[in-house]
C-alpha cells in the first residue's frame, strides 16, 4: 500500500465499548477545524456522525459522491424507484430500527409473491419438478432431488456450526477459514453441484470465498426472527433522514487523496486540494477503494494486509422494463434463476410499474462490464426471452448498474477470504490512536446494513473512550 509505514508487531485487539458521555475526548485539540473528521457519508459515517454530535464534538463529514447514503442507493430517476444497493433489513437490525423509529423512516413487509424459482440450467427451463427428472440434471445421486438454489445448504448442514454469529473471529474455527471449494469436495460435492453453487454465489467465486463467511451468514441468519422489511420509497430514504437530523452538513463531492497520522492529530488531503485538520479520523472507506488513497501511519500488519487484499464481491444489475407483468400469467415462479453468466437470478420488482432485475455476481459480472452496455442489455433480453417465452417482446433495458465499476465501492460488499478470517478479525478489533475504521467490512457480530452501522458505532465509542 502507496504510502505505509513499517509495520507494527502486535495488534490492539481490546474493543473499546464505554457507555457514550456528552464529554469530548481528553486530549488536547489544538487550532483544528474539526475535532473529528468522518471520511465516508453511508450508513456507518453517518452512524459515528450522529453518536459524535451527541456527544458534543465537532464533526467534518466528507463525501466523495454528490449524495449521502454511498451503498445506500435508490434509482429514483428510474420507474418504481428500485434499489441498487442495501434492501433487506433484518429482523434482527436493532440498530437499524431504532434509528429509523426515531428518524420516522417507514418500513414495510413486502407482500408474499410466487414461491420459489423457474430455472435455466444448461440451455433448458424447468419447473422445481421438472428438475430431477431432466436429463440436464447431471448432480450425483444423493443430490439429484436437491433445488440448483438450495445445494449449498444442503452440504454445509454437517459441518461445525457457529452458535453466535462473531464466534467466527475465535482461532477455534480457523480450521474453517477454506475456501468453499475445499470443503464442497471433502463433503463429496459432484462436478456440477459445484458449478451450480458457484453460478450465483453471494460472493466472487468458491475459490475464494472462506467457508467461515457462509457459517458466519448462517448464524446471523438462524439468530434472526421476524419477518424481513423494506424501506418504504426505497433504502436512500434511511441515509436521507439521518443526514438531515445532523447538524453537521455533509461536504459532497470531496474525495480523499491522502491521509496523514502526524503528532497531536491527523490531517486530510482532499482531491481538490484542500486539507482538513482534527484530531482523529474514522475511515469508512470500503477497503477495495481505499487502496487508492495514499496514507501516511503507523498501521498494523493485518490492517495493511486488509486494505491490500480484501476480496469484494463483484455485482452488476439489469433494470428492465415490461409492457405487461407476463410472470402473472404464464403460470410460473416469479423468479428465473439459472446458471447462464449473462442473466444470473431475475427478480420482480413490481407489478406497477412492471419491472425486473436481472443480478448477475462474480466473474460474469466482470465479463458483461467489458462489453458494450447496449449489446450487453439486448444479449439479457434475449437470453431472458428464450428462458421465459411470455417474456418475449415486452422488455426494455432501462439501466446496467456495476459496483465493481464505482471507484468509490468497488464491490457490493466485503466477504471473507479463504485464508484471510485472523487478519480480518484482527482489524475488526482494531481501535486506532488518531486513525479509525470502519465500515460493513469490519462489523463483528452483524453483517451488511446493521454491519455498517454497527462499526459506526463502535468506531464513535472507541474515541470517545480517550
């Protein structure tokens, strides 16, 4: 990393979770502009923002993008304002919801639509009961009655499980940190239940996904009870409504160039030139996007190493438009999930305005982001069409949406990396002098949107501890 000082030998692995004070910090401030300077305005800036204000301490919150929200991010410019970004919030966002309680931001559970998948698999469309019959069906015995959606589960139920969800930072597990595809072939996963798990993995491939990230989903998930919800007119409105209850104004459109630990307090660079001064920083930068940023500290080793190599998972979106919800009609599943690289998993958004999402993960991600955007969108449609005949004629490509392609993201979210779970929880445990971090990569115990504000948080407790 561009920047770096020699490593430190030990890493500060206490978690600093005093009751938040009005009190400022102890130590002196200096002639600075702020007292603390919050690089990032998504959920987790604007989380420590908002716990800083609390506290009485001046606050300078910059932005590199012309809006709040960063993975917070709804298309209004498109029909029925569909999400590009964070959607679901769990039931057991207590974070979420009680900011969102006393913000006024209204979530909804969304209404139950068609069970289940219609699947594409192999150039062929199958009904869940059509599949085990089909000659496209290649899986081995013990896995010929399984859902394409659901192999992965069905191979992980053996292994050892995590009764709570930050248990994955216990060595105790590191036998799990492997990649997915070790431990799919040791449970005797066949050739293809392989390849069908890895067409839509919630990561970038099982070459690097770290079997412990799955384990660790899985505990949230088992953890979790209630319905899932939605925000209503979209994600963005929750970002919305917590930069507006702030008293300090968000300063968009100022990307960082350089961070600078320096004695008594630290120092911003910004792209346009300015520098900013106070005496500590919390970063929430997603690491893949902040190896851009050139950064003058003493950071240790793991913290380095995260910066350098925390794989993100790579997520392009199709938005497409339909002259008529055909999916009501034609007597099959709302979703298509198939394992054709150019349409992934398609989900309804709505019946008024009719519209789908075409997701598409990982290395095929990659693949449609090196073409022509208008190629890429008419080969989805047609592929959808030949999928789906009901479809045929009545789709229109309203947007293509990459993350990876946002040099502010560069992913959609974080995963643990075979190999990579002691770094990582090393640098989730991580409370810096001057320097701080942040973000839905270094939550402990939650995962995603309650993940990023949940580092917020502990990113705001940890200076103000001083």
């Amino acid at each position: 990393m561009r920047g770096s000082s020699p490593a430190v030998s030990t890493v500060q692995m206490k978690i600093h979770q005093p009751e938040l004070s009005s009190a400022a910090p102890r130590q002196s401030r200096g002639q600075s502009e702020a007292e603390v300077i919050v690089i990032g305005a998504g959920l987790a800036g604007l989380n420590a923002t908002m716990l800083l204000e609390q506290a009485g301490l001046k606050v300078a919150l910059v932005e590199a993008k012309d809006h709040v929200g960063g993975r917070m991010l709804t298309l209004d410019d498109l029909p029925g304002c569909p999400d590009a970004g964070g959607i679901q919030v769990g039931p057991g966002y207590a974070r979420f919801h009680a900011i969102a309680d006393r913000l006024g931001v209204e979530r909804f559970v969304p209404a139950s639509g068609e069970g289940g998948s219609l699947y594409r698999i192999g150039g062929a469309t199958f009904t869940a009961g059509q599949w085990p019959g089909a000659a496209q069906n290649m899986l081995a015995r013990k896995e010929k009655a399984l859902l394409p959606d659901l192999l992965l589960f069905s191979f992980l139920v053996d292994l050892p499980s995590l009764d709570l969800p930050a248990q994955w930072m216990d060595p105790q597990f590191s036998a799990l940190d492997v990649p997915l595809l070790d431990t799919l072939k040791a449970c005797g996963a066949s050739d293809q239940a392989i390849s069908l798990i890895d067409a839509n993995l919630n990561g970038y491939s099982v070459t690097t996904l770290s079997t412990l990230h799955v384990l660790r989903t899985l505990a949230i998930f088992h953890g979790a009870r209630g319905p899932v919800q939605f925000v209503r007119g979209g994600s963005q409105r929750m970002t919305d409504a917590m930069a507006a209850a702030l008293k300090t104004e968000a300063q968009l459109g100022s990307p960082v160039a350089g961070i600078a630990v320096q004695k008594g307090g630290i120092r911003i660079a910004l792209a346009n030139g300015r520098q900013i001064s106070a005496a500590h920083c919390i970063c929430t930068v997603p690491f893949a996007a902040l190896r851009e940023v050139k950064i003058s500290a003493r950071l240790p080793s793991p913290v380095k190493r995260m910066i350098a190599n925390i794989p993100y998972t790579h997520a392009t979106f199709a938005y497409i438009a339909a002259s008529e919800p055909f999916w009501r009609s034609d007597g099959f599943a709302e979703t298509l999930w198939s394992d054709d690289p150019m349409i992934g998993r398609v989900f309804v958004l709505g019946d008024e305005p009719a519209m789908l999402k075409a997701w598409i993960n990982g290395p095929a991600a990659d693949r449609i982001d090196s073409m022509d955007p208008a190629t890429a969108g008419a080969e989805i449609i047609r592929r959808i069409e030949i999928a789906r005949p009901s479809a045929k004629g009545k789709l229109k490509l309203l947007r293509l949406f990459s993350w990876q392609k946002d040099p502010y993201a560069r992913g959609i979210y974080h995963h643990i990396g075979a190999g990579q779970a002691a770094d990582l929880a090393a640098v989730a445990q991580y409370a810096g002098q001057r320097l701080h971090f942040a973000g839905e990569h270094l939550a402990q115990t939650s995962s995603g949107i309650e993940g990023a504000l949940e580092s917020g948080e502990r990113a705001a407790r940890a200076i103000l501890a001083r």
